[in-house]
C-alpha cells in the first residue's frame, strides 16, 4: 500500500528535485529579471534623461541687438520655428558626400550631430540654434584626422557657420554667417553648444539655410564641411516659438 501511494502520488509530476538545484533555478530566474530590469532601466534613462538639455543652454541667448529689437517690436512674430522640419540631424548616411577614396566615407556611420533647437528671429535678423552631439563623434574626429589621442568632450573642436541661400532680385545669392558661441555644457553622453547667426539678409527673401560644421584642425580656404544639416525650408510654414519666462527675462536683460 505504502509503494502504491508513493508511486501514485509522483507519477505525473515526478520525485522533487534536489534542493541544490532548485536553489539554482530560483538564482537564475531571479537573476534574468534583473539584467531585464537594468537593461530597461538603462533604454528608459537614455531616452528621459541622458538627451536632456543641461539648465545651461535652455534659455534664449539674448544678446544686445536682439534685446534691442525685443524691446522695438514686442512678442508678436518675434520667435519662430518650423515645426514640420524635422531633419535637423546627420543621419548614418551624412558622410556619403566625401569621395569614395577618403577614409572618412566609411568610418562615420553613427557618429551623429543634431540641432536640438532651432528659432528664427526675423525682426532681429538672427538665427539661434543648439548644437548636440554624441561621444561617438569624439573618437571618428580622432580617426578621420589621424589625431594622437582621442579629445574631450569639453574641447572646442568645431567651426559653426551658417550658409543663407536668398533671392536678390532675379539672382539666387549665398552669404556665409560666422556663429556665436553662447553657451556649453555636457552631459554623460553628449555635449550641447548654442549659437547664433546675426546681420542675416531679410527673411522674406531666403530661400534655405543650412548649418555647415568644420573641424578646426582643418579650417582651409577650399576644406569641404565635416557635416552640414539643413535647418530652413522656404516652403514649410512658421510658426510661433513659444517663450518662456525664462526665455522673455533673458531679452528684457539686454545682455
């Protein structure tokens, strides 16, 4: 009877395993939730937090002659954007237009460069916009420019200009803006610059303007641009950039 019962009672389940091993299947299990839980934790910091502005660069860049103008004409139409150009950023295929022969051709595929904020200031003439870029960037320069070590986040590695194609009369002309630097700052994984462009030609009659980045090291007379993003389309709306106290105390500074 005893046998019976013993063989009945384990015969769909089988003998329970030894406790060793049990122990080790409850180790393992709890463990994988943990390398899913961290694995999530890291995506979920990456995409709140790690691409956050720092508080540095999350104010307008007043300066005195768009205070001046602030001051002149007031918020109506004073900051705008274009809310449906959304390729303000180099995509894995941006350094496609080096030659064939260039070792930079290959070498670049995710290292990334990305306006974070762009406002156009027409009454004013300016352009402001945030420049983010990717540690990943940092090695790339080090490899296309065949640098002895790899730079630091902090480094000032680039020239910024802006390029305004525009209409004067029948002729389509291109005038090149030097950038003013008004801000940097970093985060673990990138850092941010904001600049400016002023003495631009009257808004009414650019046609695009794109945002052309050299590595210093390479400044030349004929030296093609590292990358360059397109930032202003003639035929996307603009709308109003909204402002915020933030934002409207740094114009009424007249900094």
């Amino acid at each position: 009877m005893a046998e019976d019962y013993i063989y009945d009672d384990y015969e769909d389940e089988g003998p329970p395993a030894p406790l060793f091993w049990r122990i080790l299947g409850k180790v393992l299990k709890f463990t994988g939730y943990a390398i899913i839980a961290l694995i999530n934790g890291v995506l979920l910091w990456r995409l709140f937090f790690s691409t956050n502005e720092p508080n540095a660069i999350k104010t307008i860049a007043s300066n005195p002659e768009l205070s001046a103008a602030w001051a002149e004409y007031g918020p109506e139409g004073f900051a705008l954007y274009q809310a449906e150009q959304d390729n303000i950023a180099t995509d894995e295929d941006w350094h496609d237009h080096f030659p064939e022969d260039d070792p930079r051709y290959t070498t670049n595929q995710f290292a990334q460069f990305f306006l974070t904020d762009v406002v156009f200031f027409p009454k004013a003439g300016q352009t402001q916009v945030v420049l983010r870029y990717n540690r990943s960037i940092l090695e790339h320069i080090s490899t296309d420019f065949e640098l002895e070590s790899i730079p630091g986040k902090k480094d000032d590695l680039f020239d910024v200009s802006l390029v305004v194609y525009y209409k004067d009369g029948d002729a389509t002309k291109a005038m090149t803006l030097s950038a003013h630097e008004t801000e940097m700052d970093t985060t673990s994984l990138y850092t941010f610059r904001q600049y400016y462009f002023d003495s631009m030609p009257e808004f009414d009659g650019i046609i695009k303007m794109n945002v052309e980045i050299y590595y210093k090291g390479e400044i030349v007379e004929e030296a093609e641009p590292y990358a360059v993003i397109e930032i202003y389309d003639k035929l996307l709306e603009m709308q109003d950039y909204p402002l915020d106290k933030k934002d409207i105390a740094a114009l009424e500074s007249g900094k």
